[in-house]
C-alpha cells in the first residue's frame, strides 16, 4: 500500500511496495503522467522478455 503524501505533497522516507494497479490509479493522474506509465510499463515488459533479474 502506498502511504499518504505528507503536508509538502511527498511521500514518507522508505520504500513502498505496492500492485501495479495501485501504482498507476494513485501516479497517473494525467496525461503526461500516463505516457511515462505506459512507457516504465513497455520498459519492464522487455527487461522480462530479455530475462533481465531483478538485483538488489
């Protein structure tokens, strides 16, 4: 779940998991925003395909 922005419009410090759903409901609030979606969502869907794994 991704937590409330705070009084500045930020997110709180740490790292947020949450469904992709979730992620593009609450990020891709116009158009411009939905373009950059689509295109992290084209991104990861090669990575996939090439098998590129995950590092952390």
């Amino acid at each position: 779940m991704i937590p409330e922005f705070d009084e500045n419009g930020n997110l709180p410090p740490g790292v947020h998991f949450c469904e992709w759903e979730e992620f593009v409901e609450r990020f891709g609030n116009n158009f411009k925003r939905q373009r950059m979606i689509n295109g992290l969502e084209l991104a990861m869907t090669q990575l996939k395909a090439a098998d590129v794994e995950q590092f952390t």
